[in-house]
C-alpha cells in the first residue's frame, strides 16, 4: 500500500505545496509530475485501470524511467544540478487502481489525461468523483475535447476546466485554460496562481477548437508544407527565413501588438493581395476591417487592438529592437560591426 500523506487546504494558507494528482499515467501527466516536482510540489501518477500487476509494475516502471529521462534532459541543458535529481524523482509516486482512492482524496488539484476519447473520459472522471475531496480543482489536459463537451462528466462542474499543456510539459511556459460557462472565477485564478508558482504563464481562453497555439501553429506549419510542395523555397530555407526572420520576432513582441506596431493598414493592403494572389485563407479578419475604418491603425494613431494613451512611440520601438537584438546575438545572428570600428 502507497502511503498518501493529506496536504494542508490549498490557497495563500496552505504551509506546503499542494498535492498534485495526474489521472492516467502516459505521456502527458508525467511531463505535468516533473513540472510540479521540480518546483517542489508532491506528485502522484494515478493508473486505474484494471491491469495484472506485472503489467502495472512495467507500467510504473516505465513511468518512472521517463521522469528520470526528463531529470537527465534537464541537466544536460543546465536546468538542474544532477545531486539534485534524486531529491525530484522522489517527490513522483506511480499508483495503481488499487491505491487510487486514498491518491484521489488527498489530491488538491487533478489533471486528467487519459485517451482522447469521450468513452476514456467519461470513465476515468466517474471513477475519479467518487472518491474526490470537495474542494479539489478538475482539468482535462485534452488537446481536442472542449470544456463544455466534459464538464457534464464531473460531479462539480464549477471546480472543472480544461488545461492544455505544451510538450515537453516541464519546458514549456505557457498552460492554455479554457473554462465553460459554468467554472467558477475562484478556481481559475486558483489555478492560475498555482501555475504561475510554477513559473508557468497560464492564458486564458473559450473553449473553442485549437485553443491559441495549436491554432496558429497549424497554419504556420502547413503554410510552410504548402510552400515546400509548391517549389517556392526548399525546407531548408524555410527554416532558416523561420529562425531568423519569422519565428525570433515573436519571442520579443505579440503577433497582435506586431500588428499593432506595424500598423493595421499594412496588414490590410497585404491580405488584400494576398487573398487575390493565393486565395481565401489570406482573407482579412472581419475585425481588421472594422479597425481599419475607425481609424484605429495602431501604436501610431494611439489605438488599435491596444490602446496607446500618452505612449512614447519611440521609446516602445527601441525597448522590441533592444529585445531583438540581445536574442540576435544569443543566436549568433546580430549584425556585424565594422572589423576596424569593433577594435576599437
């Protein structure tokens, strides 16, 4: 039998981390384990289903093979000091169905993350209400499944909303949150803080097919397809236009403020050809139409998607390049001084 150790009420009260509950034990919910492991948090990896226990035990073990796969990736990039590992691996627990009550009861928070079906899920959220404290917080880490399609299946819906995470999950910032209509405010921003904690960056957004990266990324990527296909660039130089042309101005600045930075009308007159030149999937946003009539044009007119209320223009612009250029030079890829200019 694994011993369960309840935590203290999890909020600004709580003296401890709370405990972290993954229903499912794949992929996914042990990128989530390391995640909150490596923060300090305790974690416990619930397997609940029905399975002879040799196979749970190559389960477990396979489970906890990954999570030191991660430790070792995370030492290698200078994440993590290797004494330090063992102290990690051990906040991880691996349980079967035959412990998975006592793991349910304790846990504050629960992400499931079982098969990417509704049959899976329905399943594994009966089982897992049955045995729930109250005040647990419910998230689906479902990457196609909407919050409204499952809020139905838990036994309290306010305490329920989906949160996406991207791989490898003990990486990456961003955790999109997608709550139906009827999650309450508190667990959001409960949820939220704690994965700020983490130093995550929660984004919040409806539930709707692709939440945000997904969303934009899917396009990015076939239209890079698209482009190979066509004969318009090789892949590799479209990686490189990526690396160094598309892709590192968006770790300084939004695509929405790009927009605004640049200006609406230059998106608007470029679409416009773009959607004549290739087609309907250039075609303007309703609202970029709409902004562009008000005479909303961005950083330059004081308001676009943003509002620029007494905004030293320039003093933005400089702030992005200065952010631009420091990531160029990490990159190896910043502009080249003067050899005679550079001596000095």
């Amino acid at each position: 039998m694994v011993s369960i150790e309840p935590k203290p009420a999890f909020g600004p009260g709580g003296s401890q981390p709370p405990l972290i509950g993954l229903l499912g034990a794949g992929r996914m919910g042990r990128g989530i384990a390391l995640a909150f492991a490596f923060a300090g948090h305790p974690a416990v990896l619930i397997d609940i289903k029905e399975r002879p226990s040799a196979d749970f035990e190559r389960l477990r073990q396979e489970a906890l093979d990954e999570v030191a796969a991660g430790l070792t990736t995370l030492v290698r990039i200078g994440a993590l000091a290797e004494e330090h590992t063992t102290t990690v691996a051990r906040r991880i627990q691996v349980v079967g169905r035959g412990d998975a009550p006592a793991a349910l009861a304790s846990v504050e928070i629960l992400f499931e993350g079982v098969p990417e079906t509704l049959e899976a899920k329905r399943s594994a959220f009966e089982f897992a209400c049955r045995h729930l404290g109250p005040q647990a917080i419910v998230a689906s880490t479902t990457s196609t499944i909407l919050s409204t399609e499952l809020a139905g299946m838990v036994a309290d819906p306010g305490r329920f909303l989906n949160a996406h995470w991207l791989n490898p999950a003990f990486l990456i910032p961003v955790v999109e949150l997608s709550p139906h209509q009827g999650t309450r405010e508190d667990v959001v921003a409960a949820l939220s803080d704690c994965l700020r904690r983490l130093g995550k960056r929660p984004i919040r957004c409806t539930a709707t097919p692709g939440y945000v990266v997904p969303r934009l990324q899917s396009l990015i990527m076939n239209e890079a397809a698209r482009m190979v296909e066509d004969g318009v660039a090789t892949p590799e130089a479209i990686d490189e236009a990526i690396r160094y042309g598309f892709g590192f101005r968006y770790t300084t600045i939004g695509a929405v403020e790009f927009i605004d930075f640049g200006g609406l009308d230059i998106l608007y007159h470029a679409n416009r050809y773009l959607t004549d030149a290739l087609g309907e999937r250039y075609r303007l946003a309703p609202i970029v139409e709409r902004y562009m009539a008000e005479g909303r044009l961005g950083l330059r007119s004081g308001q676009g998607f943003y509002d620029y209320p007494g905004a030293d223009a320039e003093a933005m612009r400089t702030a992005v390049l200065q952010r631009q250029y420091h990531l160029l030079q990490y990159l190896d890829a910043a502009p080249k001084l003067d050899a005679a200019l550079a001596s000095d």
